[in-house]
C-alpha cells in the first residue's frame, strides 16, 4: 500500500483544518470475513482536492457535503472533490472491512479456552486506515466520538467514557464522549466478553480487564494492578502541571498484539502475556510495572502533546521509557526498575548503535521521507537510548531544571502538536546551561562515547573517548569489590586524576546515569572477572554485565569467555532480573558468535549454570529464573520429565508457560511427540497452549516436523503468535543439514509474507534463524538486502547482516 510521504502530509496540513471524526463500527458479526464502518468526517479546506486514507474497503460508498459520489479509490485512498463554497465539508463513508489475524487492524481473536471471540482496534503507523476512513496523520488531530454495535453480552471500551452501555441496555449498542483532539492512529475499541475491575480514583473512572478465560489471573494480581495505576497516576499528577488530559483510564490486556503496549488515550492496551497463568515472575512484574507508568506518561507526552512528524518518535517514545522506569522505581514499588533498563534494554541500544541502520535519537525530518520509513525508528535508539540520553540529561541539567523545562513544554502545547525545536526552547528558558549545543551533541549525532580508566603511577584517571558531556557517578571498590567511595564527575575533553582514589578498583558510571562504552583499566576488569557477583549493588552489577556483552559484541572477550564468566558468577546471583537477562543475551550470542559444533555444548554449559544456581536453593522468584535457564538449554531429559510428572521445580508449582518451555526442549530432544504435546494441551486449552503446541511441534527434530511447521507458518492469514511460535520452534534444532533448507526459503518467501503490514514485517523480521549462517546463506542474505524488499523487513535483515558479521 502508498505510504503517506512527508511531502504530501506536510501539504495536507496546510489544506485541512478544523477536523472531527463520528466513527461507527458494527461488530455483530464476530465471525464473518468483514465488519461495518461508517465514518463521518468534518473539516475545512482550502484545495478543492484531497484524500481520505481506507485500505481494503468492500461495499464502499461515499458521499459528500450531502450527494453520493464514485471517488476514485484505489484500494487505500479516496480521492475526494470538494465545493469551493461550501465553507464546512461532510464526507460521509460507509463500508465493510477484513478483520485481520496480524496485530494490524481489527484484531479478531478465539480463546480456544472458552471458544469465545474477542475484537481489537490496534492502530498505529498507516493503520487507522484499517478500521474507519479518516486523514491518518499525527498533525490533523481532531476530537473522535465513537459508537458501536456489538454482541449484546459483550463489554465494549473505547478512548471516552461509555455514555451508552450496549450490555446494560441488552441491545449491544455502545456509544462514547467525544475525546479532545487526538490523532488518528490513537482511536482504539476493545470488545469482548472481558472480565473487568472497575474502580473510581480521583473523580475518574478506571478499569483493568482481560480476557474471561483469564478471570482467575486478574483477580489474583487485581490489587497490584490497582495499586501500581493509582500509584502512577498520583505521582504524574504531583510532577506535571498539566492535569490528567482524557475523561477515564481503562487499561485493557488484549490477545495478539503486536507492542508490549499501545498508549490509546484513556484506554490502553497492552498484551496479555503481562497477566500469565501461575505465579507472576519477579521480572514480569517489575517489567509491568514499568509498562503501566510508561503508557499512563504518554497521556501526556504522545497523547495530549503530540510529535509532528515521525522524526521525533524519541519526543514520545524516549520520554516515556525513561518516566516509565522512573516512575515504577520511584513511586510504584519496584526499585528494580533501573536493573530492568540496565541490563534487559541498554545492550540492544549499544548493539544498535553500532549497525549501519544506527540514526541520531532525533534524526533530521528528511531523513524520515515517509511512514514506512517512520516504522523503522521505533526501535532501541528511539526507546532505550533516548532513554538514557534524557536520563543524562535530567541529571546533567539537574532534575529541577529538567521538570520544569518539562512542563512548559507540555502546557504550551497541551492537545497539539510539537517538535525538537519546541522542546530546546522550553528547556532552554529553565536553566543557563547550554541546552541547544547538548542537542546537537546528544540528540542530533548517532554512536556513543567510551569511558576508559588508565592508571598513571597507580591513581586512576578517567578520561573520555568522544565528543559529549557525562556527569556520571564513579564508583570505587577495595580487593573484596566491597564499595568504600561513590564520586559524581562531569566528564569533558581534559582526563580526570582521581589521587584519593589511588590502589582501589574502579568503575565508571555505576549507577548507570550516561549511555557510554566502559573499558576499565587491567586491574580493575581482572577484579570485576573475579569478584563481579561479590558486587552489593544490583545496579552495578548489571552496568557491568552489560560492559561484559558489548565486549562479546565487539569481540573483545570471545564467546566461551563469557560463558566462563556465566559459569562463575551466574549461580550466585541473587536478583532474577539479572539471572533472565544474562541467560537471554548469553544465548543469544552463544548461537550467533560460536562455531557450528560448539553451540550445543556452549548452551548446555549456560543450562548447567543455571541447574547450579537452582541447587542453591534460592528464593522463590530467583530459583524460577534458574529454572527458566535450565529448560531452555538442558541436555536431561529425564529431569524435565520428573518435572513434568511433578508438576513443580524446586518446591514451586510449574507455571503453565515454564511446562510448555520444558515441553518444547523435550520435542527438541526428540522425548515427547505429537501425542504426548496434544496431551498437555488437553490438560489447559487455551490460547496459550495454542502457542506452547505451535512450538514444540515445530521443535521436534526430524524433516517431516520441520515440513509441517513450515504449512503452519506460510498459511496466508495465520496469526501473528502463531507465526512467531512455529519459527521459534522450527529454528531449535540450530545449525546444520535439518534446517538449511529452509534457512534458504525463509529467505525467498519472508518478503511475501512481510508485505501483510508493517508489523506483521517486524514478526516476520524477529522470526530469522537465530544462529550463524554458512557462507552461502550469508550470500543469499546479501542478495536479498540488495534487492527490493519492504522498508521494515529491509531494516531487520540488514541489522541481521551486520549482527552476523
């Protein structure tokens, strides 16, 4: 489909004004191809010619300023004429729609546990389009009211407060307040039989609803749930002058979304994996956590403030991971959101930072020529760096400075739209700092600086590797890694002596405030391979882990060496965010950077770990880590049988998805079958045993599994977690004759199913074979990216390439 350019977004700005949406939607037929959407759309213009975007209408008709038209329509556009004298101008468009599998669109979703549908506008970059006729760009916001028909037993949510209750009347007719004007991509219905926590805090009222299926799970984590809302709410409310923008707060868990969260204004969505059946893991929670603030914070900054244009996707997305950890760390109980950033979030933006796709956090608007392009730049620069950057920034500034330059901003363009430029005044009229040449140091330049400790005469002196500024704390330790001094440092061009902290070990940035390379000097990096898990502080902890897996990365510490490295502090870790993160990135570069015939034994040197440290015995939440670690790499099938049969691991009852993990490695081992997989699924049917059943029949090593994954995967309208399960278990077998066949027809037909939509390519992209390609693969993959391919796909396969090296 034509994505809108910046050219032709730019020039229907200056044409269209004064815009509102009436969008009705009619659902009743849950289980048909298509549902109804009829769009009245207002405005003024000063052209006599123009264009709604609808993609994929059937049964179109149009009328405007009152008389039936034939438009001509391509597909995804309506071009429309308009009467010159007509001062205000109605464009009426009614329709039917495909509902789609993708996380694109009209989301339709059957919970094989209960057989009951649910339906979800999941909107975003060129896809309002999907659902109602509208001018799908961030800068013609416009206030939406919405109604909708639907099965009258079903609960509908929208961005309003319900006005009309289909469920309560028993006619299923839902209608909702207009909103403020918000942009197009932002509208979103959730319907469904949900089950719902409903709740009034501070004038307003909220709810948290998930699927029925998952009534048990929501009961269970309600208070919390509750709590981290409120929590979040109040302490946004005492650090924003803006109040709250939008009229409720419903934060629903849908199935099959494509983002770990969409900020719909006052209806957020975000997947339902966060709610899992068993006991919560403690990094879901702290993770939950973090999404919850990081969405309410994008009432403000995305939803009530919002980008002009796709440049500064960081001006929403960067503020709000950063307010998002901050948040969850500061106000909603969980101090180990920062460990969260710091190890599962910063290496990827480090590794981005250095592929060939790397942009500035805030690239220039021409290098964002079209939405497709736009898709592109929602990745780890534009989240976890930008992140860090105005982390940096906060704590270069000085927190007061940054808040208040902060809220200017927010006020002045309270329900509007803004840029950079915006931002750089605001935070300039806060502070006498220098704010404009931090910009474009920061904020306008890709790649980042490296700290290096040295040693002269036995006093460490820092010095900077780069252009930036860095107030950063320095941590130093004795030969036991037991702190005895913390310093705050504002690192420039001229290296830094630190006499008073002469004989100690060193590390540089230890809490993690700048987003910067560490390399230590040799004593120190020989104390941190020794004594790294000694280390009190987790935040520390997981800065030089991270410091660790960029050396990896680099290849400044081969593979095995961080496996050693695993093998000697991993089993003592006591916090199991850091226990996750370091078995994913170890796994992860164990299948791309060791050869062929070590993989194997590399992985179940890490499972072996893990065993280790779950031995210990551990607490509760850090012997679930262990266990997770252990059924992704183990050798024993024997041992996860016994689990199995037990049905618990360490004295803790499995977890629904730790039983599919172990299912999965016991296809791949070749020690359960089809049966034995149908088996488990019978014992809790549901969607998520969908997924569990989709893996491990893929996983299981012999050419006619990997045949039959392949017919589940190239099915035309299969879903997207359907999709991503089959590859994750088709790729188990890792390298070698059983997979190459279809390393080269991933290849050949990946761009096929790419072309489904821009998020459906970002699936497509992640579900790559995870290990090293032979040489002739990596031809193949060359031919590939010099050839046509679609923008996202083109940006995953490309970032693949350079990972590969």
């Amino acid at each position: 489909m034509p994505s809108l350019t910046l050219i032709e977004a730019r020039a229907r700005a200056q044409q269209i004004s004064e815009v509102s949406y009436e969008v009705e939607l009619d659902l009743t037929d849950a289980d048909g191809p298509t549902f109804g959407s009829r769009t009245v759309t207002r405005f003024r213009s000063t052209t006599e010619s123009t264009f709604l975007e609808l993609t994929s209408a059937r049964e179109l008709t149009v009328h405007v300023d009152g008389s039936l038209v034939e438009p001509a329509y391509d597909g995804h556009r309506i071009q429309l004429r308009l009467d010159p004298s007509e001062a205000l101008h109605e464009v009426v468009v009614d329709a039917r729609l495909p509902y789609t599998t993708d996380g694109e669109g009209m989301h339709r979703a059957v919970d094989a546990a209960d057989g009951e549908t649910y339906l979800g506008a999941y909107l975003g970059l060129d896809i309002a389009q999907r659902v109602y006729a509208c001018f799908d760009q961030n800068d013609l916001k416009a206030p939406i009211t919405t109604s909708v028909a639907a099965d009258p037993r079903w609960t509908v949510l929208a961005n309003g407060r319900a006005v009309a209750d289909g469920a309560a009347n028993g006619d299923g007719r839902w209608t909702f307040e207009a909103t403020p004007p918000i942009p197009p991509a932002l509208f979103t219905v959730a319907a469904g039989p949900w089950r719902s926590v409903r709740w009034q805090h501070a004038g307003l009222p909220f709810g948290w609803h998930a699927r029925a299926s998952l009534g048990v799970e929501l009961d269970r984590d309600a208070a919390e749930l509750r709590s981290v809302t409120e929590r979040c709410f109040d302490h946004y409310a005492g650090l924003f002058d803006e109040p709250y923008p939008f009229d409720s707060y419903d934060q629903v868990l849908v199935p099959g979304l494509n983002w770990g969260a969409q900020e719909m204004p006052g209806c957020v969505l975000f997947r339902d994996e966060l709610l899992p059946r068993g006991r919560v893991p403690a990094e879901t929670r702290v993770l939950r956590a973090s999404i919850i603030a990081h969405e309410m914070a994008h009432m403000w900054f995305g939803d009530s403030m919002t980008m002009t244009w796709w440049e500064d996707t960081w001006l929403q997305e960067s503020f709000a991971d950063y307010m998002g950890y901050r948040v969850a760390a500061g106000a909603a109980g969980f101090p180990g959101a920062q460990v969260t950033h710091e190890i599962m979030q910063k290496p990827a933006a480090y590794l981005a930072d250095e592929r060939r796709s790397t942009h500035p956090v805030a690239p220039a608007t021409e290098d964002v020529p079209d939405v497709d392009s736009a898709a592109t730049i929602f990745d780890a620069i534009s989240y976890a760096k930008g992140n860090s950057v105005l982390r940096q920034l906060a704590t270069w500034l000085g927190d007061e400075a940054f808040l208040r330059g902060v809220n200017d901003h927010l006020t002045r363009h309270r329900f509007a739209n803004a840029s950079l430029a915006d931002l750089v005044d605001a935070l300039a009229d806060a502070t006498d700092r220098d704010v404009r040449a931090w910009v474009d140091l920061w904020l306008r330049r890709s790649g980042f600086d490296t700290l290096r400790v040295e040693r002269v005469d036995g006093v460490p002196v820092l010095h900077r590797d780069g252009s930036r500024p860095h107030r950063v704390t320095v941590t130093a330790y004795d030969d036991d890694l037991t702190e005895v001094a913390r310093l705050l440092v504002d690192v420039a061009d001229e290296p830094i002596p630190l006499p008073q902290l002469a004989g100690r070990v060193i590390v540089p940035n230890a809490a993690g405030e700048t987003f910067a390379r560490i390399v230590l000097d040799g004593r120190s990096r020989a104390a941190v391979a020794a004594g790294l898990s000694g280390i009190g502080d987790v935040v520390a902890r997981a800065v030089l882990w991270t410091m660790v897996l960029d050396e990896v990365g680099t290849r400044a510490l081969p593979v095995d060496g961080l496996v050693d490295l695993v093998e000697r502090h991993l089993p003592v870790e006591p916090d199991p965010t850091v226990v996750t993160a370091i078995v994913e990135h170890s796994l992860r570069l164990v299948l791309l950077r060791a050869g062929a015939g070590d993989v194997a034994g590399l992985v179940e040197r890490v499972a072996e770990a893990c065993a280790a440290g779950l031995a210990a015995a551990p607490a509760p939440d850090v012997a679930a880590a262990f266990a997770r670690g252990v059924v992704v790499g183990s050798m024993d099938a024997d041992l996860l049988l016994g689990w199995l049969d037990a049905d618990e691991v360490a004295g803790q009852p499995m977890t629904p998805a730790l039983r599919w993990r172990a299912v999965q490695r016991l296809a791949e081992l070749g020690a359960v079958d089809a049966d034995g997989i149908e088996a488990e699924r019978r014992l809790s049917p549901g969607l998520e045993a969908d997924i569990g059943v989709a893996a491990a029949l893929a996983a299981r090593p012999t050419a006619e599994a990997k045949s039959a994954a392949w017919r589940v995967a190239a099915v035309a309208d299969v879903g997207n977690r359907i999709f991503d399960a089959t590859f994750r278990g088709l790729w188990a077998a890792g390298p070698g004759d059983l997979l190459a066949p279809y390393v080269e027809r991933y290849l050949r037909e990946a761009p096929g199913w790419a072309a489904r939509g821009q998020g459906f390519a970002q699936v497509v992209g992640r579900a790559r074979p995870p290990f090293a390609l032979t040489p002739a693969q990596l031809a193949m993959l060359d031919e590939a990216c010099a050839g046509e391919l679609p923008t996202v796909l083109r940006r995953q396969w490309e970032d693949w390439r350079d990972d590969l090296g």
